[in-house]
C-alpha cells in the first residue's frame, strides 16, 4: 500500500549533509543525536517542521483560536447572511466578503454559499478532525504493522509463513472498494444510534487502519530479515539473551529508519481521502471538515479558497521531515 | 404523482457574474431578464383523431447518445408500469419505453401539452354517465420482440393494477381501487390468483380489438387515466411476473431497455420493432439514452457549464442556486423553466400530533426562504410559499390562510402555538427522516432543525443514504424507522389538472402518500361524493373541500409551489419540457451534428 517511490523526490530538495561532519565534530553520540543534529541545520526542514508544528497547534487549540477570532460552527440562519432575495443580483453568495464584497473582519475566510457556515471555523476544527483520524489511525497500522514484521521476520518458519499469507491476503483487497462496500453497512447499523458522529470517526480510523498495516509490515519483515543474521544479533543469541530483549533492544533501534519514513508517509496518505471528499461518502461528517469547505464552484468563483484545504495537506506533503532525519540514521 | 427527489432544483435573476474574482468589489451588478415563478396552465386540450406517424420536429437529426443527469434524485424503485407512480420514472417510461392507452405530446407552436391517442385508436367512448369506457387498440401496435400488442394484452395489464398487495405504490391503489368495478372485492390476480378466472370488470374481445372497463363510479377522467403506463399491455402469464418483470421489463415504445441499476443508471436503446406509423406521439431520433441518478448536484453543474463534449450532448433534471446566473448566461434559451401542478408539504403524523395547534406552530417553525436556499432552490422562481393544498392553475383553487394571512417562518407564534397546546419550549419531540451523503440536502436538514429548535422544539433526525428514497421509509408501515416518525413529507404532481388527482391522494384513509396517516369519515365521504357531481360542479367543489380540510384539521403543511429548471447541452436539439408531467420532454429530443 505505500508507496515507497512517493518521497524519494523530495530527498534532493533536502541536501545531503556532508558525511563527515558531524561525526568529526563530536564523538561518541547515539545515531538519534546525530540524526537530530543534522536536521537541526537542514533549513528546509526545519522550515517544514515548523509548519507541520503549526498544523498541530493549530488543531490542539482550535477552540481557543476560534474563540479569539470570534467564529464557531453553530448553525446560523443563513439567509440572515446570505443573499436569498431572488429579485437582488447575487443571489445565494454571502452579503459580505468574497466573492462579491471586501474583507469582512468577522469572517476572515469568509462564508460558505448555501449553508452560510463561517470557513475559518470549518477550517479549524477540520485540521483537528483530520489529525486526529489520520494520527490515530497510523498510530494503529503502525504498531501492527512493525509488530507482526518483526515477528514474522525474526521467527521465520511457519510463523512467518502463515505471517506473510495474512499480509498478502490483505494486499488483494481493493482499499476503495472495500471502503465503499463497508461504508453502507456502518450507516445502515448505526445511522439511528445516539452517537452515529462517533461512530463514523471510528469507523473511517478502522477501515484506514485495517487497510493500511500490511506496508510497514512488509517493510519491517524484510529489514529483520537481514537484521538477524547480522553479527550482533548472532552475538546477543549466544550470549543467551532472551528473544523478547534481541527484538525489543537490537532490532528495534536499527529498524527507526524505515519506520520513520514508512509512517511519515503514511500520515498524509490517510489525510488525504478525507481532505477530499473522495472517499465513502457516507462517511464524511456533517461539520468540521477542511476539505468540505469548499466545492467545486466556489473554486472558479474565488481562487483563494482553493488553497484552504490544500495548505495542510502540501504541508505534510512536502515536509517529510523524517526523510532528513532517517537519512544520515541509514 | 409522487416527486422522488425530496427537494428539487431552483432558480433566479440578474446578469450579475462579472467575475469580482478575488475577493474585491463593491458587490454584484445587477441586471434584467428577472425570471418569476410561472404557474402552470389549467387544463390540458384533447385531440382524439391524431394519428402516427408523429409530425416530425423541425431540425430534427437521426443518431446519437443522449445523457440524462438527475441529481440527488434517487429514480424509481423498479421499472414495471404498473408500479410506477414518479415524475422521474413516469416520464421517462412513458415518453420512450412503455406506452398505455392515451399518451400527452406537446404542441410546438403553444408548448402546451395535448392529450392525444396512443395504444387506443381515439380517446375511448364512454357511454352515457361515463361507468363504461370502451377503446379499440390499434392493430400495428409492437413489442419489442416484433410480435403484435393485442387487445388480450393490455386487459391483462390493467388488470394487474387492481392488485393493491403486490404494487403497494402504484396509481392502481388510487384510480383503478377507487373507480374500477370490482375493485373492491378482487385484490388482483396475484394476490387472488383464484378470482381472476371471473373477473370481469375488465374485458376484451381480440377480433374486435376492443378492451371495455366497467367503472364503479361516474369517471369521466379516463382517458386522463389512460396515459399512465399502468394503463398499457403486459405480458400475459408469468413473462410479466413481478417482481422479476420490474427489473427488465418487456418494451413496446420506440426504445428497450439495455440496461438497469437502481439508484444508479438506466440505458436505453433504439426498438427497431417500434413502429412510427403506430404511434401519434413519440419520435426515435437518438440512438442511446442514459439516464444518471442520485448525480452530485454540484459535479452535475460544473459538467453542464463546462460545454465539452461529454455535456454537449447531456442535460441535467435539475441545477443549483449559486450557478444560476452562470447557467442563464452560458445557456440562454437551453435553460427551460417548466411549470407543472407541483407542492411540497410536510405531513405530521395525525395520529402522534394530535393537537392543530403543534401542527400550526410547525408552519411556523419551517425556514422556508432558508431551506430552499440550503437546499439549492432560489426563493421566488422554484419556489414560492404555499397556502392551499392544491397547486396554482388547478381549477376551483383557492388560496387558503389558515391562520388569517401566509404563514412565514417565525418562531415566537410558534411557541404561542405551542403554549396554547400545553408545551412548553423544548418539551415536544419532533422525530424526522432525511437524506445525507449530498451537500444540498445536508444543509437544508441543518437549516429544518435549527428553525425547529428556535422555535421550541427539540428535533431527532434520522439520516439515510440518498440512495434511499425515503418514501421507501416512508410508505412502508412496517419499517422499524418509520413508526418512530411524528413529522414527514410528500411532494405531489397532480397527475391531470383536477384536484382528484391532488386531495384523494394525499388524504384518503389507507392512500399510499398519506404519509400523515391522515383518516376523517367526513372527509373521505367527500372524496367519493364529489366526483358524482356535475363536471362543472366538480372544481368549485375540491376548492371548497381543500379550505375545510386546510382550516378544520390542518393535516398537510403545504411548503412550496414549485417549478423545474432543466439545462440542455447546446448539440440536443428542441430542448423543451413535458407540462403535462413536469419532466424534459423526452418524446421530442434530437442530437444535432
């Protein structure tokens, strides 16, 4: 499912450090130190990180800002703001703002055409709504994602067998069509339930994680596989350390690089089906969605609202900041 | 006639759009060219001598595909004839795969639509108090399998809508029960397989080729009720059994049926067992038709505004609010305002709200200007408040204020209201259905329960997918779902310009559209007395029974007068509407080179 191609791109951008610097300079830091001090001086990155900082501040305080600004997704009447007299030009377009009328203070994205719904706040608890489903769920994928590559790749055998069946098995089934299938079943089982909003969070974090651990799992296999005939693993089995510690403490660090970069990149996959309606249809949320903000009319009518719900997602898009910091790890 | 689609499409004004593109300006300008709403004419003219081949449309071109967008417009359940009873399903059948006994075609010169032969050779003879209408089919009359249409044929057909059980949503369970001799003992020959041996209220003779209906009642209306393809041939035995026949129906019309998905797509192809000397009415100029439903509103507009290919040749059922201007100036002439005799109501279970002032307080409690803006429609051209149940250019119709004047949203008289009744705010329970999964009808529940909640009452919703229709909720009383219900809606076509078409419907005990449950022994005597009147008698005396149900009992809240706005891609030529059935007028479209 990840496409390990996606980021690649993005490497030359970032610069190669010198190889020697760092390790000149000071001896006898952990890779992680080094790594970090790298990225420290990649000033893309930084740049990067300091946006993708943004976006998560962003959503941690949204209320606060949207207090600040005076904005809130509550309903409004929305001909009170709104043009819904037939007889005026501009009929269905906001009285204030764009696309017709100046800055409106207010409403400083200003206001959505038919629902009247001020965008600013849309966007803000939209950037909460997408971390939390898109962090929350490659949260999930990744840990069974590595927990099952490195059992599978250290155990070999059967287990790894039996491992790899279910991996592959998974791979067949077509994401978007399994995703459309299942959607009607969760409206259809919980659409009268008290708490269907909830239930519809759930279940998109679900399908996004049942369908995307079998990457990193892939990933983490073929690592270990090396990994483990490699002299320190040979080393620590002699020397009779117990399996749990030669996964956990020799395995494990050695593998940060390709999980960096696998869930770094899986972060802003799963944004990005929300982002954009494309994804189950019945599964978008009624309120507090970036990428709802704006349809496909109101693109032509007004340019700026175009980037809204594009920012964030060029923003983890091109800040993988990872890539740096797995890079000089590798 | 039912509308399938909940809340249909809109529209407005002014040559405003010179593009105030990022954000400046000192607003839109104005223009001219104020488009109102129009109402819709009142009587339908008769021609029972016109013969086929149809004239042919000036211009007109052989050849071609001819893409039918409906957005958010679910489309019929199933294709039978004898189970549809949709201006979506309905008009597209009617005008170009099923044909019936009468049919309507449009006079180019008036655009008004004329009630001409179809099946029959006239508009059948009826004898002298209208209990017995007689009509001789025609004998060049084909299926789509070549073989002749015979008289045996469309017996049968009528026959199966007496069948109430088995086409719960058909306009059988209206017309044919209530005016058919028989009806009110024999269920059909499905359901009493039995009876149909002796049934005889519908009978044929295949030499003569005369079919005879025997009515219960004085039914002058026949041969209205002969253009609905419930009143066409089917298959005689099990080539027509349901429900198996409603997925692919046998065609006689000048096109077949290639393909159907619910919800999703119906292609049609040419018949070439169609023929044109057999029929008054309907033309086979494009090769394809493919009809689209439950389309996104919005992906719909941005297509037919585009003007590539793909929309040339394509014509969208309906379009929304924010792109009306652009579609006025883009399309001029090829965007059609079509009247027809439509209203949205809300129906309060009658049975659950019992009080007429909570139903009074809901009048109230309706943002209309609001909801229709939600939901895409500009207020004033699609849409215009209601007062009666009975649409404007319906004879005999009267505006009726309930409550002294039009009601308006204002949520301090409702709250009097429901006061008056014993509620105070935040105590009585509305529980309602809507569509989600399609931006127009999500706004326009959010805009519903916020006028509600305003005006003191809490609101549980209950959302279903818009490929649902929620008639299918709400028709059917066994659904879990639908007996939590207290408020619902109906929209309603008239299905011949008379309010027999209108009041019946809607408000008999036990009709399939009174989804208010509505039931008074008063007012159903009425349904059945009134049309034993004198015809001329008969108008004056629906308005005067629309007021006394309207002001004793309140049971619809009617919403909306509503019109239909259709764009059409410049390559499809003639592009016009059907009055008779509020639809495109399928019957006469081309494909231009």
């Amino acid at each position: 499912m990840t496409d390990p191609t996606a980021g690649v791109q993005v490497a030359e951008a970032t610069g190669h450090p010198e190889p020697g610097e760092g390790s000149t300079a000071v001896e006898g830091r952990s890779p992680l130190q080094i790594a970090f001090g790298r990225l420290k001086r990649d000033k893309l990155a930084m740049v990067c990180a300091i946006v993708v900082l943004f976006f998560v501040l962003v959503a941690i305080f949204a209320d606060v800002l949207a207090a600040i600004f005076g904005v809130s997704l509550d309903p409004v009447r929305n001909c009170d703001v709104l043009e819904c007299n037939a007889a005026n030009p501009g009929v269905g377009y906001p009285l204030t703002g764009p696309p017709y009328y100046g800055f409106d203070p207010e409403h400083p994205f200003g206001i959505a055409p038919r629902t009247g719904a001020d965008n600013l706040a849309h966007w803000l608890y939209g950037c909460r709504t997408s971390l939390i489903i898109a962090g929350t769920a490659t949260l999930i994928a990744s840990l069974v994602g590595i927990t099952l590559g490195l059992v599978a790749g250290f155990a070999g055998g059967i287990v790894d067998k039996i491992i790899s069946f279910v991996i592959d098995f998974f791979l067949t089934i077509p994401f978007l069509l399994a995703a459309l299938t299942i959607a009607p079943i969760v409206i259809d089982r919980f659409s009268q339930s008290e708490h269907y909003a909830l239930y519809q969070v759930l279940s998109l974090i679900g399908v996004l994680s049942v369908f995307g651990w079998m990457g990193v799992a892939r990933l983490i296999r073929g690592e270990v596989l090396s990994l483990r005939e490699r002299e320190f693993v040979l080393a620590a089995r002699v020397v009779g350390m117990p399996t749990r510690r030669i996964l956990l403490k020799e395995l494990l660090p050695n593998l940060v690089a390709p999980i960096v970069i696998s869930t770094s990149l899986m972060l802003p996959r799963l944004r990005r089906p929300r982002g954009r309606s494309g994804v189950p249809r019945h599964r978008r949320e009624r309120r507090g969605q970036v990428g709802r903000l704006v349809g496909p009319d109101d693109r032509q009518r007004d340019p700026v609202l175009v980037q809204l719900p594009a920012v964030p997602d060029r923003a983890d898009g091109r800040c993988r900041a990872a890539r740096a910091l797995a890079e000089p790890a590798g | 006639m039912r509308r399938t689609k909940a809340l249909a499409a809109f529209a407005t004004s002014a040559a405003l759009v010179t593009l105030a593109a990022c954000g400046g300006g000192d607003g839109p300008e104005g223009g001219s060219d104020n488009r109102e709403f129009e109402d819709a004419s009142e009587t339908i003219d008769k021609d029972p001598d016109r013969q086929g081949p149809a004239p042919e449309i000036e211009g007109a071109q052989q050849g071609g595909t001819i893409t039918v967008y409906h957005p958010d417009d679910p489309g019929p359940e199933d294709l039978d004839p004898t189970n549809g009873w949709s201006v979506t399903g309905n008009s597209i059948q009617q005008a170009l795969t099923h044909r019936s006994l009468t049919q309507y075609a449009r006079d180019p010169e008036s655009g008004e639509m004329i009630l001409v032969p179809d099946l029959a050779e006239d508009l059948g003879s009826p004898n002298e108090d209208f209990t017995e209408w007689t009509f001789t089919i025609r004998d060049n009359a084909t299926w789509e399998t070549g073989a002749p249409i015979t008289a045996e044929e469309v017996a049968w057909g009528i026959e199966r809508s007496f069948d109430s059980s088995t086409f719960p949503s058909g306009p059988g369970t209206e017309y044919t029960e209530h005016f058919f001799e028989g009806a009110d003992e024999y269920d059909g020959p499905y359901s009493e397989p039995k009876e149909a041996e002796n049934f005889e209220g519908v009978t044929f003779d295949n030499d003569a080729r005369t079919v005879t209906i025997r009515m219960s009642t004085s039914f002058p209306d026949m041969d209205y009720w002969g253009a609905f393809m419930a009143m066409g041939p089917a298959p005689l035995g099990n080539a027509s059994q349901p429900p198996a026949y409603g997925r692919k129906p046998l065609s006689n019309g000048p096109y077949k049926v290639e393909s159907f998905r619910p919800s999703e797509e119906l292609v049609l192809v040419r018949n070439e067992a169609w023929v044109p000397e057999s029929d008054p009415a309907r033309h086979q100029y494009p090769d394809r038709w493919v009809f689209k439903f439950a389309a996104d509103p919005t992906q719909t507009d941005e297509l037919m505004l585009s003007g590539n290919t793909e929309s040339q040749t394509a014509l969208s059922a309906s379009i929304t609010s924010e792109n009306y201007q652009d579609f006025v100036d883009a399309l001029g002439d090829r965007l059609v305002q079509q009247s027809a005799q439509c209203v949205s109501y809300w129906a309060p279970d009658y049975t659950k709200i019992t009080e007429p002032e909570v139903r009074k307080a809901l009048a109230y409690a309706y943002d209309y200007e609001s909801v229709w803006t939600a939901s895409g429609e500009v207020p004033g051209v699609t849409r215009v408040p209601a007062s009666s149940i009975m649409p404007p250019g319906m004879s005999g119709r009267e505006e009726v204020f309930v409550d002294g004047e039009q009601i308006t949203y204002d949520p301090e008289r409702a709250k009097e209201l429901l006061s008056e009744a014993g509620y105070e705010p935040g105590d009585f329970e509305i529980h309602m259905a809507y569509n989600t999964g399609t931006p127009t009808t999500e706004a326009a529940q959010e805009q519903i329960k916020r006028g509600l909640e305003e005006a003191g009452f809490t609101v549980k919703e209950y959302p279903f997918p818009i490929e649902t229709s929620l008639y299918t909720v709400w028709t059917d009383p066994d659904n879990p779902t639908n007996k939590k219900l207290n408020l619902r809606g109906v929209n309603w076509c008239s299905d011949w310009p008379s309010g027999l078409t209108m009041l019946p419907s809607l408000l008999r005990t036990g009709a399939t559209y009174n989804t208010a449950f509505f039931s008074e022994e008063g007012v159903d005597a009425q349904f059945d007395e009134i049309p034993q009147m004198p015809l001329e008698d008969q108008p004056a005396a629906w308005g005067a029974l629309d007021e006394e149900i309207l002001t004793e009992y309140f049971p619809l809240i009617p919403l909306a007068y509503r019109n239909d706005l259709f764009a059409f891609g410049e390559k499809i030529g003639n592009p016009t509407g059907d009055g008779a059935l509020g639809a495109p007028n399928y019957k006469d479209l081309f494909v231009t080179e």
